[in-house]
C-alpha cells in the first residue's frame, strides 16, 4: 500500500466532480461451420510378454499410419499422443491370479483436413486394427475473420445499448 498523497495549494479546495459514466457489455456472434476435425486413434495389443505386445502393437500401429496417410492425412499430421505398457492379471472365482500378460496401448493425435474424407478415414482406419476411437472434435483453421466479425458486432452493439441509455437518462454521449 502507498501513503495517500498530500494535496495543498489550490486544488486541495477544489470539488472533485465525478465523471458521468455509462457503462455497457457488447456481445457479437458469429456461426461458422468447421473446415477441420482432431480425432485419436489407438491401438492395444495384449500378449504373455511386453516384447510379444510390443512387436504386435507396432505392427498394428504402422498399418492404422499407413492406411491414415493412404486416405489422404499428411504424415505430420499424425502424431503420437501417448504409449503405455503395463501388466495386467486374470483371476479365477477364488481371486487367484490364473494369468498375468502385457497391455501395450499407443495413441495418435490426427488432424483430418478435408472434413468430407472424414467418415471414410475413420471406417478404414478401424478395417485396418484401430480398437480405439475417441475424442473427435471440430475446429476452424482459421478464425481470423470471424473473430474481427465478432468484435465489430459487439461494439455496435455496445454502441447501440450506450446510445438507448443515455437518451432514456437525457445525457449524450462523449
């Protein structure tokens, strides 16, 4: 905290006259189709030891890259989002453990440009071993003229909410 200033002279005798203020929210909406589509894609492989689940897993993963870059997705837009190994266990009715084996899960994060293949890409990309499809979800690439559109739109908005105030209060606007 600062000490508060110390006025003297003249102006410490002067009123302070607050400023008339009117103050307004504007809102600008915009609706735009997306041109984009993010989806991930994953495989899990299950086998008695991780080297078995592993070598399964990148085989399987290689077919769903290949069959992705095949339906048109560019390599770079094929990336990994994540890879796990880990044990996993059957029980009989006791709980006795009956079998311990190897999970081994690898994700790809992939951007799907051309919004028309998409339900295509998705059908080949299961023919070809994905057992995971999740999380898809639309985007625009480019929302620069949206947003500009959005912007003016509130202001008028706001400007149109300030003019309606300030003649039912009988002031002007400065």
């Amino acid at each position: 905290c600062a000490p508060a200033a110390v006025v003297s002279g003249p102006a410490a005798n002067t009123p302070v006259v607050p400023t008339a203020q009117i103050s307004v929210v504007g809102v600008g909406q915009v609706y735009i189709s997306p041109d984009i589509a993010y989806i991930n894609v994953g495989v899990r492989s299950t086998a008695d030891t991780v080297a078995e689940a592993l070598e399964q897993n990148n085989a399987q993963a290689q077919t769903i890259k290949d069959t992705l870059m095949e339906q048109g997705v560019d390599e770079n837009d094929i990336q990994t989002s994540s890879f796990n190994v880990y044990p996993q266990s059957d029980y009989d009715f006791q709980g006795t453990i009956t079998r311990t084996y190897f999970a081994v899960e690898n994700n790809v994060y992939v951007t799907v440009r051309e919004l028309k293949n998409l339900g295509a890409t998705l059908d080949a990309v299961a023919r070809s071993g994905a057992n995971n499809i999740y999380g898809i979800s639309f985007d625009v690439q480019d929302k620069s003229e949206a947003q500009s559109t959005t912007r003016e739109l509130a202001v008028a908005s706001a400007r149109e909410q300030a003019e309606e105030l300030a003649e039912a209060a009988g002031v002007q606007l400065g």
